[in-house]
C-alpha cells in the first residue's frame, strides 16, 4: 500500500540543500522499495528554490571575498593551490544547486499536488481568527495557509493518511486536529518511527541504553572533533589556535543493516568544544579606504565554548547466532570525516570565558593619539571627526547618545546636544538659538 509524505521548505533548507545527507538518501531509499510517495508543490519547490539562490549567493560572495584576500598572493600562482584558491562563479554554483534539487524531485518521482480551486474565503477567515498557521508572532503565512488548505484538499481526495515533516510550529499546528496526517518535527523523527519494527531497530535500542562500549564511542567522537574543519563567516581573519572537547553527549535516532555483518546506527550528537582563538578587531582597527588595506590592526583573543550538533553515522560489526544480534562497534563512519562546521556566534557560542583585545606597541600610540570617541559614553566612532553628532562644545557624540536624555537634551534649531541648564524659557530651544533667532 502507497504511503504519502510531504517535506515541508525548512526540511529542505534544514538539509543544506545537501540531497546527498544520510536521512535524504535513507528518504529516497524508502520511496524507491517501500512504496513511500514524496509529494510537493509550486509554493514549496519556489520558496526553497529562492532561498537556494538567496543563500548561494550569499555563501560564494563572502567565499570570494575570502579568495581574494592579498594574504594569498604568494599561493595564488603555484600548482599546488592556484584550483583551490580559483574564484567560484555565483550563477553557475547556484544553478548547479538548483538542478540537484530539481533532480532530487524527479528521481524520486515526486507528485505535485495542485493549489488550485483553494477557498481564498476561508483562508482570509483564518488569517482574522488568527489559526495555524497565523500567530500573533507570525501574521503573514498565506503561503503555507495556502499550502496548507491544498494538502487537506488532496488528502480527501486521496483518501489515505499524509506525512507530513515540518520543523515549523504552526504548519504542524493546522494538522493537529485532523487524524488523517501524521506529523513529525524532523526528517530524522520520522526515519526512527520509520524504522521502529525492525529488529536490527529493537537490537540497537537495547544496545545504547545499557551504554555497551560508551568509552570507545566517546573517543571516536573525540577524535573526530579534531578531523572537523571549523570556520567563522561574522568573523575577519577568524583563526582557532587551540581547541579541545569539552563535552559530548550522543542520541540514538535509527539504526539500518548493511548485509548479514555490517550495521550502521544513525546518532544525533552533541559537541561542546572549548576554543583559543583569534580575530580582527573591527572597532579598533583603522581601514583605509583609498589604498584598500588596513593601516593599524587590532585583534581579539578570545577564550569560548562552543555547542552544536551533528547528524554522524557510526559502523558495527554485526554477528545473527539463531535470532539473537551481537552488536560490536567499529569506528565513526568515513563519509563523516568531511565535516565543516560554521561556528557562528548566535548559533553556537555557549560561553565567552575570556576575552581581550591586543595590538603592537607602535600600533597603539598611533590609535590612541587618532580614534574619535564618544564624549558621552566612550564609544569609538572612527578615526575622523566628519558625520558625527556633536554637543554644544563640538564633542562628538555616537548616534545612540544623540537624543534627549537625563544626560542633555537636543536644540532643534542647531542640532548640537545641551546640558538642560542651557535650555531657554522656551523649553525647546537653547539660550543661544533663542537669542540669534529670536525665539
């Protein structure tokens, strides 16, 4: 009997757009040989083919930029590194993505449901009554509203249950009621539901709750912390100088056999990696804008911890005497061996330990005697005075400081910041601009 599943467009986007990931080839795996149906539609293909090219772009703008870097003028010519340091084309890597999602579709000979004859009425009736999946937090959702009435649509005409996989809170919201979905919150919760009559399934349950091998599993892990290439994009000059685990802990999701003696069990894991590292200090760094470079650099050296997680695959060896599975484990699986991870500071950063900013002497007496900052609250502003605020003395002021405060208030007329004693009888105006413009 066909079963049907729709991914929602943070599945995709969830996925990197990488349609080569275990759970994605799992998924293709299951529609190929056990009559699952992957269904989608015009909404859904357009919002993750906009974000591809959004995020694409994106990625290969700052990874040129990075290319480009005068640092690697004497690598760029040599044999050795002149392909790894050659400039990425935009369009062409954003096609080449876009092409291996819409192969993705087609291989998997997916289904694409129509959205038309949708009841506009009822979908703006929702939006008033604010039902999922409009919030008060998220009043805009006609597209998934829309996708929504679409698959209840189908559904009844299908007549069968639909999986659906979304990591959205208020598109699963708008299914709750209705028996004839089943929902799930990622492409992996629904591989382990998936998997969970199997007995190589029950085998490996058993297995990780009695913590069998628990130490050798950690070291693996261990080591493979130190395999991950690790980068920053908020960060210039981003370099880790020193790092070490500080913590892993480990879910089990699923588990497959290979053959008669190899198993794989998928893992959820989580990594807390403790960082020495170091980068450019934008705030005290002075760039100059004619000859492009900068003239004085200052660094951060910044002691963090780290936390993120990772889908990895670990191999066993698997030996069946009669119907009881002995479960050996190998190693970490090579195809994780090839990891990056992005250890953006609102996504990862768990903890700043230590942190100080560090520049050479010389560098130092050049900044101090030509930062401008702030006369209000010590701000730095630059390393000249033009486009600043001012106070009545012709202090510069940041823009945050620039408004009327218990600190002074701001005269409308001349634009400069003045203590309250300086305001006029009009309560607007300071003494000067009432008495040169007679106000």
């Amino acid at each position: 009997m066909e079963r049907y599943i729709f991914l929602d467009t943070n599945i995709y986007i969830n996925a990197r757009y990488s349609f080569e990931s275990p759970h994605m080839k799992k998924l293709s795996e299951l529609i190929t040989e056990d009559a699952l149906v992957l269904l989608c539609c015009s909404t859904c293909m357009g919002e993750v083919e906009k974000h591809i090219k959004n995020d694409l772009r994106k990625a290969v703008k700052e990874l040129n930029k990075v290319l480009k870097m005068i640092e690697f003028a004497a690598l760029r010519n040599e044999d050795l590194y002149k392909d790894k340091l050659r400039i990425m084309d935009e369009e062409s890597s954003v096609e080449y993505v876009l092409k291996k999602f819409r192969d993705y579709l087609q291989e998997n000979n997916a289904v694409i449901f129509s959205l038309q004859d949708i009841d506009i009425e009822e979908v703006m009736q929702d939006y008033f009554d604010k039902k999922a999946p409009f919030e008060e937090q998220k009043p805009n959702e006609f597209k998934d509203a829309i996708m929504i009435k679409a698959l209840k649509k189908y559904q009844c005409e299908l007549g069968e249950k639909i999986i659906i996989v979304s990591s959205d809170k208020g598109f699963r919201q708008a299914f709750l009621d209705n028996s004839n979905f089943v929902l799930f919150e990622k492409l992996v919760d629904f591989l382990q539901y998936q998997q969970r009559n199997d007995n190589i399934q029950e085998v490996f349950e058993e297995y990780f709750e009695d913590d069998l091998e628990y130490e050798k599993i950690l070291d693996e892990l261990d080591g493979l912390v130190q395999s991950i290439q690790y980068y920053f994009d908020e960060r210039e000059e981003f370099e880790i100088r020193d790092i070490e685990v500080d913590d892993i802990t480990y879910e089990f999701n699923y588990a497959e056999a290979k053959s008669d003696k190899y198993a794989n069990a998928f893992l959820t894991v989580y990594f807390y990696v403790k960082i020495k590292c170091k980068y450019l200090d934008l705030e005290n760094s002075y760039y100059d804008k004619q000859n492009k470079e900068y003239v004085i650099k200052s660094y951060i050296e910044s002691k963090e911890v780290h936390r993120f997680e990772h889908e990895i695959i670990l191999d066993f060896d698997c030996k069946q005497n009669k119907e009881k599975f002995e479960l050996t484990f190998d190693s970490v699986n090579e195809n994780m061996y090839d990891i990056m991870i992005d250890l953006s500071e609102n996504d990862t950063l768990f903890d700043c330990i230590d942190q100080k900013s560090v520049m050479e002497e010389k560098d130092k007496k050049w900044f101090e005697n030509n930062v401008i900052k702030c006369s209000e609250c010590g701000k730095i502003l630059g390393f000249n005075d033009s486009g600043n605020f001012h106070d009545y003395n012709g202090e510069p002021i940041c823009d945050s400081c620039a408004v009327t405060n218990d600190k002074g208030f701001i005269c409308p007329m001349c634009g400069f910041k003045n203590p309250y004693e300086r305001m006029g009888n009009s309560g607007t105006y300071c003494v000067d601009c009432e008495e040169n413009y007679d106000v």
